[in-house]
C-alpha cells in the first residue's frame, strides 16, 4: 500500500503567542509536528507494516518544516517531500488542501492518506475535507480506528469518534482519512533512525512542479482572508485567600463567601 501523511510544522504547544501589527507571532520558540500528525504518520507506519508498501510523508510550509519531516523519516518514513514557494504565503484551507492535492497526484498511485484531525495553530480542521473533495476521493474524518483494509477489494473499514459512541464506516480506498487521539501510540525516533534522517536530502515542489497557477493558491486564491487578528482581552482577576482556626471554620466561611457571589 502507498500511504501519504500531511504533516504540518506548528509552534510548540507551551509557545506565547502574541498579535503584532495583526500578525500573530510566535517570538523564536521551538516548532514541532502538529500533535495530531504524531498519530497520523503512526497509522501510516503500522498500516505499511502489515501491509508493505511505502510510507511518504508531505509538507506545506516554509524551509523550517523540511525538521518536521525529518522527524517522519526518523520514526521510519520512507520518503518525503516540502511543498514551498513564495507563491503559497497567505494561502487559505482551500489553497492548501489544492496544493497538497497535487503533490499527491504527482507522487502517482496513492490508496490512502491520513491527516491529523486538527492543526494546533490554523485550527480550521478543514484541510482534510477539502483535500479529498480536491482528489475526488472518499473522506472519512475523526476516525478513531482503522478496522480493516482489503487492498485488493479497495475497500475500508474505520470506526469514527462521536460524543455518543462510534460509528463504523465502510467505504472504498483511496480515501483521506483525518485521525485523533487514542487511534494509536506514536513511537519515538530511535538514535539510528534521527542520525539517516539528519543525512537525508528532501526534495523540494514548488508551484510550477506541481503545475500550479500562482493566482490560484496564496492571498490571490484565498476564498478565506483573515484581516485582522487580535488578542483576547486580559481578564481582571484578584485571589482572596480565607483564612481561619480549623478547616471546619474555613470551609464555613468559604461556603458562605460562595453563597454570597452566588456561585452556589
Ligand atoms: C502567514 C500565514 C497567513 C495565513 N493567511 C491566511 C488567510 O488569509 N486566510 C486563511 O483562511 N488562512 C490563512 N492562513 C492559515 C493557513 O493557510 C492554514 O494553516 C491552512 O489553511 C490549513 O488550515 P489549518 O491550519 O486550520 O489546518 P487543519 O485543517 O486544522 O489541519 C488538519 C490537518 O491537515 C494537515 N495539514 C494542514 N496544513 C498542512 C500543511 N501546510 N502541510 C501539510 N499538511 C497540512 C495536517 O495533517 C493537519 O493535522 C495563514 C497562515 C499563515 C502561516
């Protein structure tokens, strides 16, 4: 089976963010592999693993997310592949799912690709929608668990995530599947495994490689702009500490103090 997993570079999870001049900013902390990527490229591995094949990894971003893919060849991608280009700077969900849609046309014969369910930064969890929309191809989101894949029959069995329960869905391959925790336990690199990926050269698309029109990705093809972006405001907040002889004394006080705010 040929797996493809999108995997995007985001700020570190204890990152401050800051709006500057409407932009947000994210100051020199480190970036990672978006947390729920972890599971998709997880998946990818374990279903090579039953199933042969080859694991590829992609990214859309700037020369910063060529670490990001480096990680997915040290845990035991096979290959990957950064999609930059001027050009993409300001694209929306749409231009990005249009843009990965094509590198996974020119990687050839895919069954399947899996995404995170989410980006921790953008947050839309649109991409995947989109992407299979832009392939033609099944989408199934949320899953939780790959059931079964019979590759000769093209069909899959997942079981989606749902507050009040799961729902099991058959559908055919190739399909785009976004996936969420608790779906697997992502492995970490092994040393061997970073020190081939730190050799590793990765192959860079940019638009005209993948037959882009420029006016069709970046701000000019962007359905969605986002022209302002601001901070919430700080919240006013002040801490009263009760005191008293016992606990029996503090918790009466503490009970009366919530009566009072009508918090009970
Ligand atoms: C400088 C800048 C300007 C921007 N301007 C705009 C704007 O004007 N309008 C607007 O709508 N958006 C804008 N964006 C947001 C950006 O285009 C989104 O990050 C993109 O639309 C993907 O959406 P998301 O991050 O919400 O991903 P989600 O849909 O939440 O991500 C779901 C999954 O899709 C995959 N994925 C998402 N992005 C990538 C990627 N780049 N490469 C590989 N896999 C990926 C991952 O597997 C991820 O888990 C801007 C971003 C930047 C950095």
């Amino acid at each position: 089976m040929n797996i493809v997993t999108c995997i995007k570079q985001v700020p570190d999870t204890a990152a401050k963010l800051q709006v500057v001049d409407s932009h947000v900013t994210w100051g020199d902390s480190p970036l990672i592999v978006n947390p729920w990527d972890e599971y998709a490229y997880e998946e990818a591995l374990l279903l090579k693993e039953k199933f042969g094949g080859k694991a590829t990894a992609i990214s859309m971003g700037p020369e910063t997310a060529n670490e990001a893919l480096k990680t997915c060849l040290a845990v035991g991608c096979d290959e990957a592949y950064l999609i930059s280009d001027a050009a993409l700077k300001g694209s929306d969900a749409s231009a990005t799912a249009f843009t990965l849609a094509k590198a996974i046309q020119k990687l050839g014969e895919v069954d399947l690709v899996l995404l995170g369910k989410q980006a921790i930064d953008g947050d839309t969890g649109l991409t995947a929608a989109m992407l299979g929309r832009y392939l033609g191809w099944t989408v199934l989101t949320q899953v939780i668990k790959i059931v079964e894949i019979d590759p000769k029959a093209k069909t899959i069995k997942v079981e989606r995530f749902m507050e009040e329960g799961r729902q099991v869905c058959s559908a055919k391959i190739p399909a785009v599947v976004s996936v969420i925790k608790g779906i697997n336990e992502p492995r970490y690199p092994s040393f061997m495994g970073i020190r081939k990926a730190a050799k590793a050269a990765i192959p860079k698309w940019g638009i005209a490689d993948l037959g882009i029109d420029p006016t069709r990705v970046g701000k000019t093809g962007a359905f969605v702009v986002w022209p302002e972006i601001y901070p919430m405001p700080v919240k006013e907040t002040k801490v009263e500490i009760i005191e008293g002889a016992s606990p029996q004394e503090i918790a009466a006080k503490l009970a009366d103090r919530l009566i009072a705010e009508k918090v009970i």
